[in-house]
C-alpha cells in the first residue's frame, strides 16, 4: 500500500513538473534520461554511519531555459539485512526529488549545481519491529556531464539531502551513470 503511495507521488511529481516547465527557448537537446549506480548513507545514524550501501537513481529533466534544468530523480539506498541503520536492520530508503539544476560550461564537460525538494521513506526494519517512516527533505547536488556522442554522456553527481526521518536526518550519496539527451 505504502509503496503504491509513492509511485502516484512519482507520477505527481512527474506531471507536476512537466507543467511548471513552461516554454522552452530552442536548444539542441530538451530532454535528458539517466540511468545512475552508486553508493551512500547517512552521516548520523549509529552505527552505520558510513557512506558505502548501495543505491541507484534514475533521473529525468527538462530544459526551461539555456542551461537550467528542471528534473526529478528516483532512487533507493539500501543496507544489506545485517546491517544496522541507527536500531533498524535492513532497511531501504527509497526517495523522490524534483529540483532546478543550473549548468555551466567548462569545455569539454558541463557542471551542474541543483536545489530542490525530495520525500524520503525508509522502510521497515527486516525483522518487523520498527514501522515504516517518511518525510519531507531538501536536495544539494552537484552534477558533471561529460559527452561521449551528440546523445550520449557519461553524468556524475554527488548530493547531500537533508530529511526529517526518525533515523537519518543527514545522507550523503555519490553516483555515476549515462545519460541520453534527445
């Protein structure tokens, strides 16, 4: 039930910033679609306050104006079922963010800078004893996007995400995947 709540949120989110998108000014590519892997964690949960669980994020932006973006991304960041977030086992942290991303052309690869808002929902422990928590939190990030084709770029991205979950306030992840423009 919880996690068809999150799917319609997505969908909301999703629709919600392809109207506020607004016209755009002719570019060469108007869409970007990323597949990411990578790593994270939180920084105040005892005792796992590591940043190396796995996680994957998948992105989807618009261009609204000459280098900004507007663009949601989704992801999961998991801990392995003997391992601890604060006095849960085993969760999952699946998140949504939408965001503005600014872009700034260094030569042979663009750097990015996004802001934005996310919902977070860290799932319940493996053994069932602590329930599921969700919350609203803020999204940093900073992005490369070095091409390969005229559609093809390898994109990397570090964000920090501020939440207020019951254990895990402060997460860190770091990503990199391929990106196709169209």
């Amino acid at each position: 039930m919880r996690r068809r709540r999150f799917q319609d949120s997505a969908l909301l989110a999703g629709l919600l910033a392809a109207v506020l998108a607004g016209p755009v000014a002719a570019q060469e590519h108007l869409f970007r679609a990323a597949l990411f892997t990578g790593l994270g964690g939180a920084f105040d949960a005892e005792p796992s306050d590591d940043l190396d669980h796995s996680s994957y994020q998948l992105g989807f932006s618009w261009t609204i104006e000459p280098d900004v973006l507007v663009g949601v991304r989704y992801g999961e960041l998991g801990w392995d079922a003997d391992e601890a977030l604060g006095p849960r086992l085993g969760s999952d942290l699946q998140y949504l963010t939408a965001a503005g991303e600014y872009l700034f052309n260094e030569g042979y690869y663009r750097s990015g800078l996004y802001f934005g808002l996310g919902w977070y929902q860290l799932e319940e422990d493996a053994v069932a004893e602590i329930s599921s928590d969700s919350a609203i939190g803020l999204v940093l990030g900073l992005t490369g996007d070095f091409r390969l084709t005229d559609r093809f770029s390898i994109l990397v991205e570090l964000s920090g995400h501020y939440t207020d979950l019951e254990d895990a306030d402060i997460l860190g992840m770091g990503h990199a995947g391929i990106a196709f423009h169209f």
